[in-house]
C-alpha cells in the first residue's frame, strides 16, 4: 500500500495487525525506514533516520513483478505516484460486472441455445 502521508497510513493501518508481526516494513519514498508500533491500541509510526533504500527498492521489483505492471519508473516518487494513482482508481462492482458479462454473452451471434 501507498500513502500520501505517515499520518494517513497510521490510520489506515490496525492496531492487533502491527502487533502481530502482519506488516514487513514500511517506508517513506525516499526510503527512511518507518518505525511501527503501537500505544493504547492506536499505531504510531515514526520515520527513522534509517535509510534502505536497496530493500525498498527489492520489495517494489517484486511486487511490480507479481502484479505484471509495465515498466517500472526509476525514481522512486514516479513509483509512488502510479501506485496511489492505481490504489485510487475506481473499481468496478460485482454488479457491473454482472450485467457486462450478461449483455456479452446475450449479444453473442454464435451463442447456441437447445429448444
């Protein structure tokens, strides 16, 4: 995940979820390495003068990779950009997705039907 802000990716995150181990590491797209913690069941992230960003570097590759996107952007912010843009874009709902299948397969010329 991408945020545009610690702030906003704190409150994102859950409490149980970062005491249980759930999130590998966290950075910022400069690649300070965040420290996770929590305090009265709220997650506190505070940036670290840590900076890695070969292991960030790492981790964006091999979630690229999974995900097939195209080319990956060299600088690091150019990154964050498509991922939020991508995080952000609308999805569609089941019942879209519904009703286009239905209006397809409806529309087939070569759809066989038994009488």
């Amino acid at each position: 995940m991408v945020f545009t802000s610690v702030q906003d990716a704190a409150g994102w995150m859950e409490a149980i979820d970062v005491d249980e181990g759930e999130y590998a590491a966290a950075f910022t797209c400069d690649g300070a390495a965040i420290a996770m913690s929590t305090a009265d069941e709220a997650v506190v992230l505070q940036c670290t003068n840590h900076f890695d960003r070969e292991d960030l570097q790492r981790r964006i590759v091999r979630y690229w990779e999974r995900e097939q996107l195209s080319d990956m952007p060299a600088e690091l912010r150019e990154v964050a950009n498509l991922l939020l843009e991508r995080q952000n874009r609308p999805g569609r709902s089941i019942w879209q997705r519904v009703t286009t299948w239905w209006r397809h397969e409806s529309a087939s010329p070569d759809r066989s039907t038994d009488s």
